[in-house]
C-alpha cells in the first residue's frame, strides 16, 4: 500500500472551495461522503463495528506470542512457540506473531475462540519474509475463520490451498453473522478455490492484497457471498484469475431460499440497518484497486447502496464488469449504487461495463471506459467493444453523466447529453498503458495529450483521486487527477486510520 500522511488543514479548506463550485446532485439514497472511518466514527451513516487494528493506528495488543516455523518455547521473542500452540491459547486482545519463515499448515478460530470490538485478535507476519503453504486437508485453509468475530490477518505471504483466507458466519439471518474481520497486505495465490473467501460476514476490510491465481474449483481472487453488509474493499490487485477476478454475491437462492424465506418477504429484500435483507449486500465500499487480466470481470451481484469509485477494472479474457442479479424480484437488484471516476477497460466485443436484472437507479459519473485492440504494435480504439450494456425492459433509470467513451458501441443506451465520445484512441493519452493489461495502476495516469483531461465537474463524493490527492474543479475523468509521480499520498484527516505503516 501507498504510504498514507495526515493532510494538512489546508486541504480541507481547499476541498470546500472547489466543492462550492462545483457540486453535483445524485439520486443515492446515500448521498454524503464515503471515507474511511477512524475508530468510532460512521461509515454509511452507521456507527462503524470494523476492527480495531484496522481502525484505530494507537492500538496495542495485550501479549505478544511469537512463533516459529520449528518454535517449542514459551512464546516469547527469545524462545517463540509452534503456531499449533500459539493458536490454541490465544485470546481477546492478544496477537500472533509469525517470525521469518517458511510455514505449512493450516489454523482456525472459531466462535468461541474470538476477538471483540474492543480486543481484537492479531495474527500479523513479523516481515514480507514470512511465507505460508496451505494444508491439503479439511478446509484446505491457510487461516479459517468460522465464525470467529475481530480477527485481523495482516502481512503474510499464503500458497495453495482451497483457500487463502476463509472467514464465515455462523447463520444467514443478521443475528448469525461474523463481524469485525480485517485481511490486509497478503499476498495470496494459487488456491484451488479463492484466495480471500467470506460468507455471512459483516463490517469486514479487505485492504492492501494481492490475490491471484484462483482456481477452477471457484476461480474469484476475492469473493465476499452470502449477504454480508458493511463492507470495505480498498487498495488491492487482482489478476489472473480462473473467473469474475471479484465477486459480490448475496446469493438469495441460497441465504432466502434455503431458510424458505421468500425473494419478496422484507427478510430477503428489507435494509441491513433494520436487521434484514438476508439476500442483499449493502453499504459497501469499493476504492483505489486495480482488477485485471482475469477471466471475467467483477460481478456486483444484488449489491445496494454501495460506492465504487477510483478503480480500475481490466482487461479480461471474457467481458467487464457487471451489475446484476439471479431472481426476479426487482429489489433484489445491484441498485442504488455510486458508480465514480474508474477505469473500465475492455479489448474485445463484450460488455465493459453491464446493467441487467432491475439493477436500476445506480448513478454512474466521471468514468471513463475504453475499448481497444492490438495488431503488432499498433493500439487502437476498438469499435466492437460494448462499452455499455443496459436491458431496458428492467433497467430505466440509472443516471450516467460525466463520462467518456472510447471507441466501441453500446447495447440498449446512449450516452448523456454533454458526454464525450471519441472514436479514435491513442495509447499516449495514458502515462504508460500496457497493451496487455500487466502494467501497474499508475501506468493509467493520464497523459499531457488526453483530450479528457478536465473534462468534468468535481464531485462532493469523489473529492479524492485513486492515490488520495485532492482532485481539481474541473477534474479529469478516471481514478487519476494527475500525470506526475506521486511524492506524497494525502488522505482526508477522517480517513487517517488506514493500517499498512503498522510493522
């Protein structure tokens, strides 16, 4: 992760000032600005429940247990014990620690072996050195978590497996869900399954990871199922994935169906604050990573009043990204969700962008998305690329202003008036564009020759680019405000407690 430094006071003044100039209304039923929470603050308008490791920079563990990859000893930095041991007797407020290493095994918590709100549990890597090769048997999971609540997983280096990280609750109804789970700066790949896997879990941070490689026993490097709520997915890559490289599904024919609840009845389609919806995700936030070079592209999945702003989705193998549904019931469509300044990238005739199934009233702002091809060395824009895909039998009223269209077509839309449509393309209008999609996200900057640059109005919800620097008023489109090197990353003071300067 991108170093993080406390802004100034000034920048506060400064996004005022351009807000004041130029604001923009959207039809969310969340309309006030996502960030980030320190300990104690809100997130959607609710009074967060993350983990405290995550939440909270001036938290200290209790006791330290160190361990060792042929650790006997009492757990001490001295003399550092099994993980076996260290898991069998950790508590509330303790952390694991796992030295320098080569590691094979799998642990679990469980339920009665759990974090709090105020004492999490820590299972953190002393250094980039400390490597993990999942067990072949049970779970097949480097660190299971069944419905264990506040645990974070910080750090670590996780090889093969089913999964990397596994964390579920224990129920579908909101009663049963874990809480407070926190997977940050992991590099995880090469799983059978999924590399970060949840299922029932609420107020969960996925942040900082790499994750690749998921195989075809499910194939998403993050899949977040089962109708969790409260969510935040910031700073990570995926690539090379078996398919949709990310995956939000609340799965309603199994978290209704299964409890024989119907698709209609408030406890399948109702809202997370009045503790239902069992088969919607909602409150979720998505920023500042970079998915690509996967089979498919990420499916928002009866995903509702969410944020996803300044990422960078593709190139895939197959199509982008998708917002849409498996039932007929049109509450239970990816709906009223803020869709804000990303990348959307696709190179052949699919969809890069989708919105099917009621997965209506999104509003979608200052995107830019772009379809290309490549014959030899030569880049350009591809005019078979569906850059919008929308069904227009379930699909009327999503909001699309600001955004730019390169090359491609579109299916079942057109674009908003005083939206920019360009038929040509050329790479240099990217910093560095990677014609195979394996580049870094910074390769995405815009280049000094764009013609989009500028070319929108500053959103109050989007006053920050993808490396946290205050946008201008007017601002380029896409997760990049500018084209020069990072020299320090500036996060809003709200958003100040963002681990990853932790070891």
């Amino acid at each position: 992760m991108l170093q993080a430094l406390e802004a100034p006071k000034l920048l506060g003044l400064f996004i005022a000032c351009c807000l004041a100039t130029g604001g923009s209304a959207t039809a969310a039923p969340y309309d006030n600005l996502v960030v980030t929470p320190a300990r104690g603050e809100s997130f959607f308008g609710a009074a967060e429940r993350f983990n405290r490791y995550y939440t909270d920079p001036r938290y200290q563990s209790d006791r330290v247990l160190h361990v060792s990859p042929s650790g006997n000893g009492d757990g001490s930095i001295s003399s550092p014990m099994s993980p076996d041991q260290a898991f069998s007797q950790v508590k509330a407020g303790e952390e694991i620690l796992f030295l320098d290493g080569q590691y094979a095994g799998c642990w679990e918590l469980d339920r009665g072996n759990s974090g709090s709100y105020d004492k999490p549990i820590v299972i953190r890597a002393a250094s980039d050195k400390v490597s993990v090769d999942c067990c072949g048997s049970g779970r097949k999971t480097c660190f299971n978590l069944e419905g264990a609540n506040h645990v974070a997983i910080d750090g670590f280096t996780l090889n093969g497996g089913s999964y990397g990280v596994r964390a579920v609750g224990m129920e579908y109804a909101a009663s049963g869900h874990q809480k407070g789970i926190a997977v940050l700066n992991n590099r995880v790949g090469n799983q059978h399954k999924d590399p970060i896997f949840s299922g029932q879990s609420d107020w969960m941070v996925v942040d900082g990871n790499t994750a690749f490689g998921a195989g075809r026993g499910d194939g998403h490097g993050i899949y977040l199922s089962n109708g969790g709520d409260w969510l935040i997915v910031r700073g990570n890559e995926l690539y090379g994935n078996s398919s949709s490289d990310f995956q939000i599904n609340a799965d309603p024919i199994s978290t209704c169906a299964e409890d024989n609840i119907p698709y209609d009845d408030p406890r399948c389609d109702g809202s997370a604050l009045d503790g239902q919806g069992q088969g919607i995700s909602e409150f979720v936030l998505v920023e500042g990573n970079y998915f690509h070079n996967s089979d498919v592209g990420p499916n928002f999945t009866s995903v509702r009043n969410s944020v996803i702003r300044n990422n960078v989705f593709g190139p895939y193998v197959r199509h982008g990204t998708s917002f849409w549904q498996e039932t007929g019931n049109p509450r239970l469509g990816s709906s009223d969700n803020r869709i804000e300044h990303n990348l959307f990238i696709g190179s052949n005739r699919r969809h890069v962008l989708q919105s099917i199934r009621y997965s209506d009233r999104n509003t979608v702002r200052n995107n830019i998305l772009l379809g290309y091809e490549q014959a030899g060395d030569s880049i350009t824009a591809n005019p078979d690329t569906v850059l919008v895909e929308i069904d227009p039998d379930t699909v009327r009223e999503n909001l699309f202003s600001g955004n730019i269209y390169i090359g491609g077509r579109f299916s079942g839309f057109s674009p908003a008036t005083g939206e920019l449509r360009l038929k040509a393309f050329d790479p240099a209008w990217f910093s560095s564009f990677p014609a195979d999609g394996m580049g870094t996200a910074t390769g995405f900057r815009p280049g000094k020759t764009a013609p989009f640059v500028d070319a929108a109005r500053l959103l109050p919800t989007t006053p920050m680019d993808m490396e946290g620097r205050p946008r201008r008023n007017p601002v380029n489109p896409g997760p990049w405000e500018y084209s020069g090197k990072l020299q320090a990353t500036v996060i809003q003071k709200k958003a100040s407690g963002i681990t990853g300067n932790r070891r």
